[in-house]
C-alpha cells in the first residue's frame, strides 16, 4: 500500500486558530483505504504532507522520525499540529487496514469509558448550575477566573469574585461530586498563590493553568507554595516540552493533548512518562477527530484520565460517525480506526497534495533508521 494523495477540507464554522485547527486531513492510497485527521494549517499541512507521497502508511513511526526531522530545524509547534493531524491519519487508516479500533494497537482497553467534565449551561446560579452538571453524569464541574467587564483585569478583584463563587460550587457538587478551575494563566505568581490558597479548603480537583507557560520554572516556585493539584500543558507540543515537569513532579495533571503533541505516535511517548511518574492525563480538545483520537488514546492509558466536554451537543454534519458521548462520558467506539467516517459535502477543499518533496536529505543509519542530516 503506498500513500497517493493528500487533501485537506475546511469544514463549516473552521476554527482560524492553527492550534485548535479542525481542517479535516485525508490520506488517500492506492489500495482504496482513506485515513482521516484534524488539524494543522494550509501551509504547514502541504509541507510535511508532500513527504508522504508514495510512502508506505504502515510505517508510522518512521514517518513521524521524517517529517519530524525534515527541512532541517526541529519543528514548532504549528508544523508539530499538522504533523500530528496527519499521524492521526495514519492511525486511522492503519486501524481500518487491520479491521481494528485504534485502542486495539495501543494495547486494548483499560477502562470502559472516559469520565468527563464540562461548563454546563447555566442554571441561574453557580450552585445549581454545578449540581445540574454531576447530575448529567459529569465527573466534575468546571469553572475558571472571573471574567472582568470592560477588559481590565483586577487582580485583586477578580480574586475574591472567583473564591466566592467557588464556594458556592463546592456545595452545588456536593461530595460525590468534583470540580476544577482554569486560571487562564491570567495570574502572576503572588496572584496564583494567593487564589490557590483561598481554594484550599474547598478541595479542587486541580487547577489548570495557574500561571503562564513560557517559564516553566515558575511551576518550581508555585509548587513549593501551594497544596492544590495542578494541571498545565494545553499550549505545550512535543514530550520535550513536558517532560522535565513530569519527571520533576511539577504536575498532577499535563493537559497535552491531540494533535498538537505531534499525534498518537508522540502521545503514547508521553503516557509513558506520565505514567512513570503516577501524573494523569486530561488532555485540552481541538477539533472532533482528534477529540475520537483522544478516546482511543485514554481508553488504552492505564494512570488517572478524564477529558474535557465542550461541545454542548453541537452537530458536525460533515461527519457520519465520530465519537461517542453521552451520560457525560466518552465511549470507546469499536470501528475500524478512529472510527470516524468523513463526508466532504459541505466543506471547501483547501489543499491536494499527489507530488513527492523532500529537499532537506535525511541520512540513514547502515540498519536503515533514520538520523539527522
């Protein structure tokens, strides 16, 4: 089987972040078989894309290693989401080859289903909003920083706003209920102290994202001041991002997710560490293929998992099948691949990629494994 062509689909309501891009990927071959992906931009898609023209789809790993290394520079994180959409493709079309849902390559099922947390729409008050949502089945309610009005962002303020609520959400949940809070990364260190310690008592799940992402060495400091588990990770790509704070032990929580880590071939690299180092997994969402990827994904890691719902419902007609949602919790879907299945009416074709390009060479080791030019 050999890779013959490469297409990408705007879908209706395309999402013009490129690192929740839902620009759905397909990898045609010769044999007939179609894998399916999301994400990536224009560009960056026809770049790593045209150097799996006339490859064979069976040799992921191999293929990640090439347009990982490729063009030289190690890549960022935009060309790591378009590498991880079409990774997700080759899952899929491998999947579908074989007759077997993904989870079935990642080693089988390790749970029957991903628990969930969600936002939930608004019942009139924080509490009953939060109750509402464990009644729907939900793991866990969440909630984030007070937003200010006008745009002015009063530390202080917004603080004491935010733990108020949070008390109220607490009750709501009741104790066989959990939630959890996303700082935004909106705080400064003092800040995040300050709020984490005010939330203490009411006992979070995690916070996400207390403070910004560029200086990990922050989470160092934080850390050492709070007893709140914390989660981060959703804006980091690749296990290098992330694996000096899971070995350090600077999270309970990495919020990587799909396909910006590069796809599943990545992703199970840093389950491993997580699960190493007894760290869960609650992966961000992008678009709704690589959210089924992700069910693939959690249902065969054997540490702490829940996902994040936020689609509240919302169709995606250019999908006959995808994932699986309902009593607030994703199940793993046992058709072939990702089990997705695309139909491009409706959508704008956005790229074709049929011709073979690779100017950068890339040496090989004397067994045939692939190392830098």
């Amino acid at each position: 089987m050999k890779i013959t062509r490469i297409r990408g689909y705007r879908p209706p309501g395309a999402n013009p972040l490129f690192n929740q891009s839902n620009l759905v990927v397909a990898i045609e071959t010769d044999a007939g078989l179609t894998g399916i992906g999301d994400g990536g931009s224009r560009d960056t898609l026809a770049q790593c894309g045209a150097m799996l023209i006339g490859q064979d789809p069976a040799r992921i790993q191999h293929l990640w290693q090439f347009m990982y290394r490729g063009w030289f520079y190690p890549p960022g994180r935009e060309k790591l989401h378009a590498l991880g959409a079409l990774d997700l493709a080759l899952w899929d079309l491998k999947g579908k080859a074989l007759g077997v849902p993904v989870y079935e390559l990642l080693g089988g099922l390790t749970r029957d289903y991903i628990e969930c947390y969600s936002g939930f729409p608004w019942q009139g008050t924080f509490r009953e909003t939060a109750r509402a949502c464990i009644e729907a089945g939900f793991r866990a309610y969440r909630t984030a920083v007070a937003d200010p009005e006008g745009g002015i962002f009063d530390a202080r303020r917004m603080i004491r706003l935010t733990a108020d609520r949070c008390a109220e959400i607490a009750e709501g949940v009741g104790p066989d209920g959990d939630w959890m809070i996303d700082f935004h990364t909106r705080l400064d260190l003092a800040d995040a102290v300050r709020l984490c310690t005010l939330l203490e008592p009411m006992e979070p799940l995690f916070v996400e994202d207390p403070l910004r992402s560029e200086n990990q060495e922050a989470l160092a400091s934080l850390r050492g001041q709070v007893r709140c588990p914390i989660a981060a990770g959703e804006q980091y790509g690749d296990r290098w991002d992330s694996n000096t704070l899971i070995e350090r032990r600077l999270l309970d929580y990495t919020r990587v997710t799909l396909p910006n880590v590069g796809g599943l071939s990545e992703w199970v690299k840093l389950a491993a560490l997580c699960e190493t180092h007894y760290v869960g997994m609650v992966p961000h969402f992008t678009g709704p293929v690589a959210t089924a990827a992700l069910v693939h994904a959690l249902a065969a890691f054997p540490g702490p998992a829940l996902m994040e719902y936020a689609y509240g419902g919302r169709p995606f007609p250019y999908l006959l099948s995808g994932f699986e949602f309902r009593q607030g919790k994703f199940w793993p879907a046992r058709r072939p691949g990702l089990g997705v299945e695309f139909d491009p009416f409706g959508t704008e074709q956005a790229l074709e990629v049929t011709e073979y390009d690779a100017p950068i060479p890339i040496y090989r080791r004397p067994d045939g494994s692939l190392t830098n030019w």
